[in-house]
C-alpha cells in the first residue's frame, strides 16, 4: 500500500502539457456557466401568447383544466348516445 504513486509525481511529457493547455483554452473559449438556459422557439411563442392574455397562471390553468373536463364529459355522452343508452 506504501507504493501508491501520488499524481503529482508522475512524469508528464510535453506533448500531454500542450493537450492540457488545449483543453484549458477550449473550456475557456466555451464556458456557458455564465449563460442563461436556452428555450425552445415554441416555448417562446407560447409565451408570448400567454402574455397577451389579462390572466394569472392558476386562473388560465384553471380554464384549461374545465375545458378537458368538458372535452371528456362531450365524448362520454357521444360514445352513451352511439351506443343507445341515453
């Protein structure tokens, strides 16, 4: 156990030193820690739509979940009446 190398001790060629100085410059050159995540471009204009609107977000999903609600209550009655029940 006493043989454990530490990795500061093993040699490094020159050619390994300019590969690490390459990657380094790389990361520099794309460091996207600093930027703002990227929306999707239907994300955006689905936004933009939303903002027109004079609505908070609860009340508009509010009115989008009563909208579903009655889209599966019309298709129970339909598939009722098909079917001779009502």
């Amino acid at each position: 156990m006493e043989n454990k190398e530490k990795l500061e001790d093993i040699p490094v060629s020159s050619e390994d030193e300019e590969l690490e100085e390459r990657l380094r410059e790389i990361d520099e050159l794309y460091d996207l820690s600093n930027s703002e995540p990227v929306t999707p471009m239907w994300q955006q204009m689905k936004e933009e739509q939303y903002a027109k609107l004079n609505v908070t977000v609860k009340q508009l999903d509010t009115i989008i979940g009563i909208c579903v609600a009655g889209l599966i209550i019309l298709a129970i009655v339909i598939g009722l009446d098909a079917t001779g029940i009502i």
